[in-house]
C-alpha cells in the first residue's frame, strides 16, 4: 500500500483447515482471488501484474503506478481485503491478513 492506494496483494501457503479439496477457506480465498484478477485485468483492463509460484502456494497481484480504471480497482481490491478479514474473523486459526 502506498498513502492510501492498494498496489495490489500476494496471498501464500495453506489455511489447514481441512484435507486439500474439503478446505472450504482455501476454497473460499482462491475464488476471490480468481474473481479479483479477472477483474482488475479483464473487466477493468489494469495490466496488473500476476505471478504464481506452484511450489509456494503463491499468487502475487502487482498494479502498474497508473491504471485507467483506478477508481473501480481500487474499489474490487478494498472490497477483497475486507472480504478477507471478515474470513480471518470466521476462521482465524485458519487465516492471517497483513497490511505492507
């Protein structure tokens, strides 16, 4: 985050809270992320960067400095950020949310 702009996020590892493909908060943190990137780059048309790392469990979304839809990425990223926290505070044994 730089002032009050998301510059996008990196989300990593296992939730442990059940077996790989019983995990209903990995499931719900992956669909997020599917949907926030498709929107930010499909929808809003962001060129943000996307890396995924297999062997990590990582996915990190990096916004260029300038996007023509800033408003509405802004928005889709706030939006996900509090979508996570309020999965940390269902699950939070299972899930941890930094703001950097």
């Amino acid at each position: 985050m730089e002032d009050d702009r998301i510059t996008g996020f990196s989300i990593s590892g296992h939730s442990g809270y059940a077996e790989a493909g019983a995990d209903i908060v990995c499931a719900a943190i992956s669909a997020v992320t599917a949907m926030v990137e498709a929107t930010v780059n499909e929808v809003c048309g962001a060129k943000a960067k996307v890396r995924v790392k297999e062997t990590d469990a990582r996915i990190t979304l990096t916004l260029p400095t300038v996007c023509d839809e800033e408003e509405s990425v802004q928005a889709v990223l706030a939006g996900m950020m509090l979508y996570l926290c309020n999965l940390r505070d269902e699950y939070p044994e299972n899930l941890e949310v930094l703001e950097v």
